[in-house]
C-alpha cells in the first residue's frame, strides 16, 4: 500500500520533519542510514569511524541464501574506523562487518589495510577506488572510506585554528571556483575575496 505524504510544505519522515515540497503517494523499498564520527585521541591522533546499516521494510530473499531477511533486520550493518596522525596520514584501519549477506564477507575487512600509510587529501577517492576495486574489497566498506575522509577534514578543521586562506603559486585563493558558494561571481566571493569577485556574466580572469 502506498503512504500518502501529509503536511502542507512539509511531511514526516520516520518522525522527522523534512524541509522538503510534499512527496507522491510511495511506498519505501529501502533504508539506508550512514552514521560518521571524528575523535580527537589523548595520544595526539584521530579517529574517524562510519557504520553504515540497510534495511528493508518487507522480507527480502537473498541468493544463495536460505532464510529471508525479515522485516526492519539489517541485510548489512558495517563498522570502519580510521586513525589519522595530525597530518592527516592513515595510521590504522579497522573493520566489522556485523551483518553481511555471505559469511565470506567478513573476510573483506582486512582489505581495507592496503589504504595505511595514505594521506586524506585531493585524490584519496580516486585511491580508494584504485586499490580497493573489484573483488579486492567490499564494495560498502570501500564506499565508506570516501566521505569518511570528508568527516575526517570537517572534524580537524574544526579544532585547528586557521592559518589563513591557502593560495597558490600566484596568489589566488584555492577555495575559488571549488564548490557552488566559492564561484566568482557569487556574493560569499565578494566578501571574503573582493578583487576576485566578478559580477553576472563578467568572464573570469586568466
């Protein structure tokens, strides 16, 4: 049976209020949620760690699998923590993979080794899906290790006084241009940047 959305400009989602226009009559057909934390350490490094957990409102049958998945039980609930040193260098990765849909699964957490001695920043998606691709890995713990990199950077910036707005080699600041609100010609740019800013339709500088 389809759930018919309420609210006028919004409507509830398992008790939460969403900021979102009313949705058609649906159904759900699945639930995902990923949780990620960052911790400072008392010796001096970081921890990161996701869990991630599917969900399926109706008994699901997996293949090769006898005994269906019942209702609002875990097909995958999966842990990963990453312990950084202040450079942001993967120090330790560990894995546990509670609930998979084989019990070869678990085999795949030690995979996530061959990311130790990496550093979180520009290219680490394109590393983890370098080493990890394929049958060397499993796809969820690898597709963790990408937006936990984010939570990583969030979690220290948020601890680390700034040293100022990086630029590069001829002065420009490198948060130009590298996400919606930093476009030259947006207002964020004006204030912070005022001799980069560029009004509608004014070309960029070389």
């Amino acid at each position: 049976m389809l759930d018919k959305a309420v609210g006028v400009t919004r409507h509830a989602f398992r008790g939460i209020v969403m900021p979102l226009s009313d949705a058609t009559a649906r159904r759900e057909i699945h639930h995902r949620v990923i949780d990620m934390k960052a911790y400072e350490r008392e010796d001096g490094f970081y921890d990161v760690e996701a869990h991630l957990v599917d969900r399926k409102p109706f008994m699901f049958k997996r293949s090769a699998v006898p005994e269906p998945v019942q209702p609002g039980e875990p097909l995958h609930d999966l842990w990963v923590r990453v312990t950084l040193d202040s450079d942001c260098v993967v120090r330790r990765i560990e894995a546990s993979s509670d609930v998979t849909p084989h019990a070869v699964c678990k085999g795949a957490e030690s995979s996530l080794e061959l990311m130790v001695g990496e550093r979180i920043a520009s290219g680490w998606s394109s590393k983890v899906k370098q080493r990890l691709r394929g049958s060397v890995s499993c796809t969820h713990l690898m597709e963790m290790l990408i937006p936990l990199a984010t939570t990583a950077l969030q979690g220290l910036m948020g601890i680390r006084k700034a040293p100022g707005r990086p630029v590069d080699a001829n002065g420009v600041p490198l948060k130009l241009n590298s996400c919606y609100a930093y476009d030259v010609h947006r207002e964020v740019v004006k204030v912070l940047w005022p001799e980069h800013h560029r009004a509608a339709g004014e070309p960029q500088a070389d």
